[in-house]
C-alpha cells in the first residue's frame, strides 16, 4: 500500500514538473486530460463515450450545424440521401401495435412474392412484432439487411367476406430506391407540378424523368414545390437548377476564413437546359432550408421565376465531413453559402446557443411574420438587386418570398392538434381503407377520378370522434366545427395514398394549400410579369 502511494505522489509530482518547463499545445492539453481520465479516475469510464462527449462538447461551442454522429447515426444520415438502401420493399404505418403495409414498391422483393396492401406483417424471422410496442427504428433494421440475403414474414391478411389468414413469406433483400420527387402531375392543360422532398444524388435524375412526362402532357408553366424541403446535396441542387437558367451562370458561392471563394455555374453552354423559359413559380416556407434555398435563390437573383410562400429557414453553413475509421463522423462547417448577388443565406446566431437558434420559427410566430406581411422588417443595409430587371431584394438570412403568403390556421385547433398527435386519423384512413378497398378500386378506377368523386361523409367524421372519444381526446364543440373541413381533407389525402400513390395526398392536400392555391393564381395571372418588374 506504501509503494502504490508513493508511485502515486511521484506521478502527480512529474505531472507537475512537466507542466512547468513543456507549453502544452492546445491538442497535447486534449489528449492530456482525457487520459488523466481514462488513468486515474476513481471509477471505470467507458472511454469512448468519453472521447464521444468531449467531441459533441467541442462542437455545441461552435456555430448550430457542426456537429457529431455515431457509426449508427452516419449511416441513418446517410441512407436517405444515396438514393437507396436493401430491404424488402414496402411502405407501412403502426396502426395499434401492428406494422400495416401500404404499399408495395413496384418490383421490389415483397411484390414478387405475394405481398399486399393492407396486409399485417406480425413476425419477422420468428421474432413477434406486433402488439410488444416495438419501435419503427427497430423494426426497420429487422427487415433491412444486405442485399440478396433472405428474411422470413409472417403476414395477417384480412379480406372483406373471408376469414383472417396467415401467411408465411421468404423474402430476398434487393435494393431499394428511396424517392425524392414526392409528386408530378399535371394541374390543368398547361400547369405542371413537382415537389421534391429532399436533394439527394438522384434527385436531378427524377426531376429530369418527371418534367419529361409532364412536358407530353402539355406542360408549358411550372410550379416546383420545396416546402418542408430541408436540403440535402449543394451538387444535386446546382444540377436542378442547371435546368431551369441559362447556361453557365452562377448558381451560388462558398466562402470561409480557410476555404477560399469557389463558384458553381449552371451547366456549360453545349447542355441546353430543360426549362430556361415559361413561367415558374417556385413555393417555399420557413421549413425550406439549404439546398432548397440555393435553389430558390438562385432562381430569384436571376429573375427567372417567382418565389412565393414565406421566408426560408436560412441554413446557408457548409458543412464537410470528417469521418472517422470506426464510422462515425465530424460535420464541420467550414464556409457560408452565398447566392449569385452575394447575399449570405445564414440567418443570424449565437455561437454556443442551439436553443436559442432553434427557437427562430417559433420567435418568427410570435413577432407575427408568419402571419402578416407588414411584420416583416428588412434591413436596407443588406439590400441588393437582381441580376436581371435590378428589383430590391434582401439578405440577412432565408430567401425572402417575392409574393407572401400567410400561414392559414383557422382550421386548425387544439382538439385537432391532439387527435393528430394519437395518430387516430391515420388509424381511421387504415380501418376504412380495410373495409372498402375492392369498393374504391372499382368505384374509381383512378387517382383522378377519385380527387374529383370522392367525398368524406358526416358519417365518417363522426366514426373518428367517437375513436378519439374512446382514446380519451377531449371534445371541444366549437374546435371540431372549426377543424372539420381539415378533418375530411386530410382523411380523404390519407386514404387517397393508401389506395393509388403518393402523389395522390398531394392531389387532394393542394386544393387546400394556401401557398399553391396562390401559386396557380400567379402563374395564369398578369401579376406574374409585374412582379417580376422594377417598381419605378
């Protein structure tokens, strides 16, 4: 006991004397302490964790976007925006407890095999998944895996007139692709729509594939919809813009205390793009973050169409990884991104304060931005022009739309805020999908048909109180009145998808979307082309 006292003493006496004559470098000092840690800690550290938070620790000083992932975590970040993972193919819900197939991707693993729409999956590889509580991550990494290997479902089918029955299925893994272009169809004989949810690698390729389509259809205006688009690839939005401007102008810079000024341009003047003419409206809202407000920005410094909606996020910080042999990785902002007239699309903020920079959307309510025109204040210090017809517009963070359109919450209440948050509507869509597929199907035969021929009955509604009566949602008379109209439109989206596609909740969302609403009226309005004018 003598000896490991004094073999102590003389440590921390080294420790001492070393300190005194060695000028520790702010890396050496790191490295130092985390191994007087790992050393002489009363108690056992789990040393990676350790080194874990004093990475995050680091990066919560610095600015809201650098930050720290896991293996785990890098690869979930990852996933959405390669454009594909393997697994078995199917898009589903939990409806109480149980994994409840919506669709099947067309092609895909599980459609080879049998499997339906509205079918139950309750086991995976003798592994009970229905009704334990199980969470959506978990039951994902169960069916996703390597492509070619195998993994063994069973299934509950439930058919209108028949008795429930069990099915056991022998899936093989095989790549999936995971779409960023959510919808395209045709508003009426001229007017296309696209909406892209994120920029992933192969989002140009899909927006290419989909302006294509509707360009036999009739396209002759565009309506590109990035609402609660939240980015993604910078490269993936150069390449869709390189579609949409003249050739080789340019589409953004980045600059940084030690990345020096690079510049992106459309694409070279022998690529022709898809649509540098025709009327464009581009729809954005205070959700519509990085990519998306490269895009945006680029669109309007060029004059080349009209954004309309409400002020982007304003996330304009490169981030470049740093990844790590185990992994994990560092996301490290290393410049700001600027828009062709040099505008910093970067809100303001705190270094160190996270919280208060996630608070921006809600402070943007409160000050009533989000809700009245006149509440918007802009500084004339960051006042520039565009590139084109010379309008004023502004920088200080986001893209500024050039035709504002209010939040609308007038149907939307807190007794509809709860229904939502128990996922009772959503449950009520897979219940009467259940009953009446092979009736809706043959009712209408399509998406289209059913926009126009559908109808949300009182009946109906009153099923969904009387479930949310029994789930102990509070009623509140007055709050359903005013929340009814969004209650049959979200049902009739919900059960438009479960039996067509996607694309069809976006059919029957956009008649009540103010935001597209006031887009269509633009694009066929003489408006358009004043708004595009310098005011004298």
């Amino acid at each position: 006991m003598k000896k490991l006292f004094i073999i102590f003493v003389l440590a921390i006496v080294a420790t001492i004397v070393y300190a005194q004559f060695t000028k520790f470098t702010p890396n050496q000092k790191l490295r130092a302490a985390e191994q007087a840690v790992a050393m002489y800690y009363v108690d056992t550290v789990n040393e990676d964790k350790l080194v874990e938070d004093a990475i995050r620790g680091m990066l919560n000083e610095l600015d809201p976007h650098s930050s720290y992932s896991t293996a785990d975590e890098t690869r979930e970040l990852n996933e959405p925006l390669q454009g594909k993972f393997s697994g078995v193919g199917i898009s589903f819900n939990m409806n109480k407890d149980t994994l409840y197939v919506i669709q099947t991707v067309a092609g895909g693993p599980s459609e080879r095999v049998g499997v339906l729409a509205g079918d139950r999956i309750i086991a995976v590889n003798d592994t009970i998944i229905a009704g334990v509580k199980m969470k959506n991550s978990q039951i994902m990494k169960m069916l996703r895996g390597k492509k070619g290997t195998k993994v063994d479902v069973k299934i509950l089918r439930r058919q209108a007139g028949q008795p429930a029955d069990t099915i056991d299925f022998k899936i093989t893994r095989a790549d999936i692709p995971i779409h960023s272009v959510d919808a395209a169809y045709m508003v009426d004989e001229t007017t296309g729509y696209i909406r892209i949810n994120k920029f992933a690698m192969d989002t140009p390729n899909e927006f290419i594939e989909a302006f294509k389509k509707l360009k036999k259809e009739g396209l002759e205006s565009l309506i590109l919809d990035l609402t609660d688009n939240g980015g993604g690839y910078l490269n993936a939005a150069i390449e869709l813009v390189s579609e949409l401007i003249e050739p080789e102008k340019l589409v953004v810079y980045t600059e940084g205390r030690a990345s020096k000024r690079q510049e992106a341009y459309s694409n070279p003047s022998e690529r022709k793009p898809l649509f540098a003419d025709g009327r464009l409206i581009v729809m954005v809202n205070q959700y519509s973050a990085s990519a998306s407000e490269i895009t945006a920005g680029a669109i309007q410094d060029w004059d080349r169409g009209l954004i309309v909606g409400r002020r982007t996020y304003g996330k304009g910080l490169v981030q470049r990884p740093f990844p790590f042999p185990d992994g994990s990785m560092i996301r490290l902002t290393i410049a700001h991104y600027y828009t062709p007239t040099g505008r910093d699309i970067q809100r303001p903020y705190e270094k160190g304060d996270k919280k208060g920079y996630d608070k921006d959307i809600q402070n943007r309510l409160d000050r009533g931005e989000l809700m009245h025109k006149d509440s918007i204040h802009y500084n004339d210090s960051l006042r520039v022009e565009t590139l084109i017809n010379k309008r004023p517009i502004y920088g200080g963070g986001g893209i500024s739309a050039d035709k504002f359109v209010a939040l609308d919450t007038t149907e939307y209440t807190k007794y509809y805020r709860n229904v939502m948050a128990k996922g009772l509507i959503n449950q009520y869509a897979i219940k009467y999908v259940d009953a009446n597929r092979k009736q809706l199907k043959k009712t209408f035969k399509t998406d289209t048909q059913y926009v126009e021929g559908f109808m949300v009955t009182d009946e109906m509604i009153n099923e969904l109180v009387e479930m949310a009566n029994t789930e102990k949602v509070e009623y509140n008379e007055e709050q359903f009145m005013k929340s009814k109209p969004l209650f049959a439109m979200i049902l009739k989206a919900l059960i438009g998808r479960d039996i067509f596609e996607n694309a069809t909740y976006f059919k029957v969302y956009n008649r009540h979307d103010p935001i597209f609403k006031e887009a269509l009226r633009l694009i066929h309005s003489p408006e358009y082309d004043d708004l595009l004018t310098p005011k004298q």
